[in-house]
C-alpha cells in the first residue's frame, strides 16, 4: 500500500491503475502529474496559502479540484505530509465501470479511449466539479480512490504538460501504450529548452 505522506514525485506513478470512483462511474488512472508546491513554480500552491489552493496543504488523501482555463475542472490528488503544499494531478484514464453514464457525460468522445483521455474529460466522465472539492478519497462518501496493491509496470516518465514554468521537470507519469494516455502537448508558453 502507499504511503500518499511521501514526497509528490513517489506518489504520483504508484497512482497508476489506482481506481477513482464516483458514484456509478469509475476510472482506473493512466496518467498522472505532480505538483510540488512551494518547490515548484507550475503548482498553484507555490506562492503560498490562499482560499483557493488550501486543500493542498494537507492532510493527503483529499481531492483537489479547481476549473481550469474557464473551460473544464481537474482533479488532484493531495499527498505528501500534513502542511505542505502537494497534489498529483489525474490526467486521463480508462473507464471501467458505468461506461454507459459516462459516454452520456461525453457525448464528443468518438472511441471508448477517448471518455476520460485527459483532465478535463476525465472529470467530465465521473461527473467532477468545484463541488466535490475537499472529498476525503477514504472516506465514505461517493468519491473514493481504490490504491492499486502493487506498482505499475511499463511507467514512463518526461515533462509536464501545458505549464509554461518547470515545464520540463519530468514529474509526468503514465502508462506506456495505454490507449486513454492523451498525447503530449508542450505548452506553447514553456520556453523552448536551450541546444548545446
């Protein structure tokens, strides 16, 4: 089982073939992101406590969901320990159960893989808003995060996706070949990375 108190970049790739769950719908993580607070110039935790960012200060266990860009909410994970600043940001996975409801959530996607290829189509599939911000994850309301018993094989890592600061930190986790991975989009605000 794994200790979600541990440090973000631990964290975030044993959350592969974890399963979240809400209500009816659940999804087994694919890919994932880290984001490391007040060490990390991509997080939204990084100049510190607001009303906004709060649940990422702990205790771990919690989700954190926030509207991104004005267009769909994402959903994190809050780990590492009790009062600093962390969370895994769930980037896309598959459907595997109540796969009828969430293709009515998803009517745009044209292929199975597609439900919950990405954060925004992920909570778009479970059903996710501003509303189950603060979720206790092990807790026995409707949303619930089911650890997987042992560490994902086949893990691949590079840089993170549409941050335009640490962009290049490789705190991006997924499972190589999956099919629900969504594809990688530098950020067209990151700096290119200089040649040597």
């Amino acid at each position: 089982m794994i200790d979600l108190a541990r440090p973000v970049a631990q964290v975030a790739p044993r959350l592969l073939n974890a399963v979240l769950r809400n209500g009816d719908v659940a999804v087994r993580l694919t890919e994932v992101e880290a984001y490391d607070g007040g060490n990390d110039p991509a997080s939204h935790a990084y100049r510190g406590l607001t009303q906004r960012n709060a649940i990422m200060f702990g205790p771990p266990g919690f989700l954190y969901v926030y509207f991104s860009y004005g267009v769909h909410w994402a959903a994190n994970v809050v780990c590492g320990p009790d009062g600093q600043s962390a969370a895994v940001l769930l980037r896309a996975g598959e459907v595997i159960d109540g796969i009828e409801l969430a293709r009515s959530r998803r009517l745009s996607a044209r292929k199975d893989r597609d439900l919950a290829r990405g954060p925004g189509r992920l909570t778009q599939a479970l059903g996710l808003t501003g509303e189950h911000r603060g979720a206790d994850l092990f807790g026995d309301g409707p949303v619930s995060l089911t650890l997987a018993t042992r560490p994902a094989r086949g893990v691949a890592q590079g840089p993170r996706v549409g941050v335009s600061v640490a962009a290049d930190r490789p705190w991006r986790f997924w499972l190589d070949g999956d099919p629900s991975v969504s594809p990688y989009r530098r950020s067209p605000r990151a700096p290119v990375p200089e040649r040597s």
